[in-house]
C-alpha cells in the first residue's frame, strides 16, 4: 500500500501499470488491520500511523475528516484507535489511488489469488508470475510484499476441535470458547495481548493463562517526545566500527548505558530489563509506572532503534549477530513494539483480580480429550481451550510466500539470508541475485528483509524503505522511457 502511494506520488500514475496480487478481498488490511474487535488498538499513536513516511499524521488527517463523528474522535494526538480504522483509512487510499491510475490511462489490476512462483522470462528478459491456478503474467519488474508469518504450531496441535492456530479474526475465535472455560494463549507477543484484550471485553469469567518461553510481555507506550542522541550516535557507532575491534555487542551496550547516563537515567535499568529472573507480572508493573511518571528510557531507545539498528545491523559480524538474537533479540521486540497503556493496565487489573496469570518456561503442551495439559518449567496445568500466537524468532518467510521464495532463488533472482528471508541490498531493498552478477528486477520489503535489515516490520520502518524502493523504481522508468 505505501508502495504504491510512493509511486503515485513521483507521477508514475501515467508512467506504468501495476498489478497486484493478494487472496484478500480487500488490499492493504492483512491479519493486523481488518474489521475486527474494537478492542484491538493500534500500539502506536494515531499522529504515527501513515502510510507516507514524509507525512507522518496522514491518518490523523483521515480520520479528522471522517464523516462519522466517532472516528473522528479519535483525531487527537496521542490517541490509539481501534486497528480496523486503520484498514478503513488503508483500503479507502488504495481505491483513490486506483481511481488516480485510470484517470491517467493507466491501471491497477488486482488479481485475487496467491503468486506462487517467479522466473525469468525469454533470454532472461522481464519476469514470468504465475498463480496456484496456472495463469501467468509477464512483468518488467515486482516487489515482495507478503507480509508476517502466521503463528507456529509448535506442539503439533492443528485439527484439535479446542485449539485455533491463527487468532485472526478475534471476533470469532472469542466466540469459539465458553465464557467460563480456562484459556491459555501460546505467546505473550503483541498478538497475544490482542486475543487476552477481545476476551475480556467479550465478557470472559473464566481463567486466562498467558505462557511463552520467556514470559516477556510488550512494553508500555509513553507519551512520544522528541530526544536528540547525546552518545549512542551514528559518529559513535561507525567509530567504533573502525576500531580494531570492529564493532561489538558489548560497545553497543556500553553506547546504550552512556546515552541513558547523560539524561540523568539510571543506565542499571538495561541491567534490570535482561534479568531472567523477573516475575512477567511485576516486570508488566514495572514498566507501566515508569511510563507514568514518564522516565524518558523508552523514547530515547525506540529512538535509536529508528535510527540507528540498520546500522548498527550491518556493521556486526555473524558472531555478533548470533548473541544478539540469542541473548536480546526477545528484550528488543518487547520494548520497542510497546502496547497502549490503556492495554497495560487492562491487564494488569486482570493480573490484580486474579483472573489473568502470566507464565513462562512453556515446554509442551498436550491434548487430551477435549481439553490440554500444559507443561511448563516450574507447573503443570490443565486448560479447556488453546489459542496460538507462537511465532519463530528467526525471521521465516510467510508461509503463504514459502513457494514464491523458493522459485525466486531457484531462479536465480535471489538467495536466502542465513539470518532469515532473501538477502537484499541494504542501500535500496533490491534482492541480491544468486551469483552476484547483475542488478535484480525484484525488491523485498517487511519481513523478507529481517536477515539483512534485521527490524523491518514497523510501519514507520516500511514506510521509510519504500521511499527507496519508489526511487529506484522512478529512476528504472526514465532509463527506459524512449527519448
């Protein structure tokens, strides 16, 4: 969607056609923003949400101007609408945009099944798609944008009459328990949070059991402010990178506590985030009072994550590499993909009365009859119903683009990335083709970019990247334009 946005907006309306395939009725939705419960916010404030990353309150423009007098309640800064008005505001854009293109002569074709494979076409020219049904088209070029990977079924547990493995839609995987059954949620993810919020505001009077390996929940969003970076910089880092240790995990960290020290922070508190030992429901404590009183760590983190993690992530060896994901990477995605505060303390209050338990050490889960045993660590416990929202740490492709993947690299267009996804060209997302030889035609933005960009699913950040991706795109389209 902000694709296509970006190569409207460089006049390419009257320039090219595009087509794209997506299964889903509607573009631009996908699991997080379709109609759903209102209880599930958006996890960043609505000023943040655009599909233009030069015009971060687009939306908040969309919804000041929305006819119904209740969304447009929600254009105020620092509000957290319902993550359905975001894929009203989507999908309305991409009509207009497609409305755009025929005004030009141009089209938007979309074609409402799965791309499953890409190959050269004739003596190596264009691209050849073709679908699960057999069609196919030439193109001159594409851009992978197939979204998350869904939910993992770790413990074997599909077919289980009490058991849904993707969560999505909410308001109907709610109604498939009874209000008084004990549920457990797999994950403690944003997702999780998703289902535990839609449970109680459906009314739920039975036990919720959140369990994961960790037990880390998200973080809790605080009032955004600007920061300015006073150590952890990009001079800092790059370096630090041409010291003759090249660039180290422990540098970064060391970066992070300077950075916390110089706006009067105590730096112990990185110390606190990656202790273990945490009970998940106090750490849930913990970080909602901090951002009530408003202590300035989150903004400044989330801060040097936007700007600075790309690097950072380019400049680590493997070995590097491979502690993070192993050591931090779980604190990483919990802090800097926060939930609302309003959510935090929801569930804190459930925490409170005793209904909601949070666990981690989940080592399996059983099924027996119609109902489960959960075996953790330190307990074991029965529970009627099991809703899953496990995903893989290492970035997989999307199961829906597993065959899509696998025919771009068996065609040369591409090669996996050991860290997760295609490898890409970290200056414009462009995939690096299999022998090195020559500039790919296909670029890869999201989740198939993880391995080499490693955060790359934000919106903010997709949003920034696509810029990129719109230019080269731009540029190829005046090479070829006859003179």
């Amino acid at each position: 969607m902000s694709l296509v946005d970006a190569l409207a907006r460089r006049g390419l309306t009257q320039e090219i056609d595009l087509t794209v395939y997506e299964p889903a009725k509607e573009i631009g939705r996908g699991n997080a923003y379709r109609t759903d419960a209102r209880s599930a916010l958006l996890n960043r404030q609505a000023e943040f949400m655009s599909i233009r990353w030069s015009e971060p309150r687009h939306f908040l423009g969309w919804l000041g101007n929305h006819q119904d007098p209740e969304v447009r309640a929600y254009a105020r800064l620092g509000s957290f609408p319902p993550r359905q008005l975001f894929g009203d505001y989507t999908s309305e854009c991409f009509e207009r945009l497609k409305d755009s293109w025929t005004d030009h002569g141009r089209s938007i074709d979309v074609v409402h099944e799965t791309a499953v494979s890409m190959t050269r076409g004739h003596a190596g020219q264009g691209l050849v798609i073709a679908t699960a049904s057999g069609a196919s088209r030439m193109y001159d070029g594409a851009a992978l944008c197939v979204g998350t990977a869904a939910p993992v079924d770790c413990y074997g547990l599909a077919g289980h009459p009490r058991y849904v493995n993707d969560p999505y839609p909410l308001w109907i995987t709610v109604e498939t328990v009874g209000r008084d059954d004990h549920v457990t949620v797999l994950g403690t993810s944003l997702t999780a949070v998703d289902i535990v919020t839609a449970l109680l505001d459906r009314g739920h009077r039975g036990p919720i059991t959140m369990v994961s390996r960790r037990g880390l929940l998200p973080g809790v969003r605080q009032r955004h402010r600007d920061t300015t970076a006073e150590a952890l910089t990009e001079a800092a880092v790059r370096r630090m990178a041409d010291g003759p240790r090249g660039l180290t995990l422990a540098a970064v960290l060391d970066l992070m506590r300077a950075e916390l020290a110089a706006h009067a922070i105590d730096p112990g508190i990185l110390d606190k985030e990656a202790d273990p030992r945490e009970d998940p429901a106090g750490r849930l404590a913990r970080h909602l009072e901090l951002a009530e009183r408003e202590v300035l760590w989150q903004p400044l983190l989330i801060t040097a994550a936007n700007d600075l993690i790309e690097l950072v992530w380019s400049l680590w060896s493997d070995a590097e590499r491979n502690t993070y994901l192993r050591d931090y990477h779980h604190i990483f995605q919990s802090l800097c993909n926060p939930m609302p505060m309003p959510t935090a303390h929801k569930l804190l209050s459930a925490v409170e009365a005793g209904q909601l338990r949070l666990r981690r050490g989940i080592q399996d889960v059983r099924a027996h009859g119609e109902a489960f045993t959960v075996v953790c660590r330190d307990e074991t416990f029965r529970t009627d119903a099991v809703i899953n929202s496990a995903k893989r740490e290492k970035a997989p492709s999307p199961s829906a683009a597993t065959a899509l993947c696998a025919s771009v690299v068996n065609a040369g267009l591409g090669r996996y990335n050991p860290f997760g996804g295609l490898t890409v060209d970290s200056a414009d997302n462009r995939l690096v083709p299999a022998d090195g030889s020559a500039s790919s035609p296909v670029f890869a933005l999201g989740q198939l970019a993880a391995g080499s960009l490693y955060y790359t699913s934000s919106l903010a950040m997709i949003a920034r990247r696509v810029e990129l991706v719109a230019d080269r795109v731009t540029e190829a389209v005046a090479v070829a334009k006859p003179q």
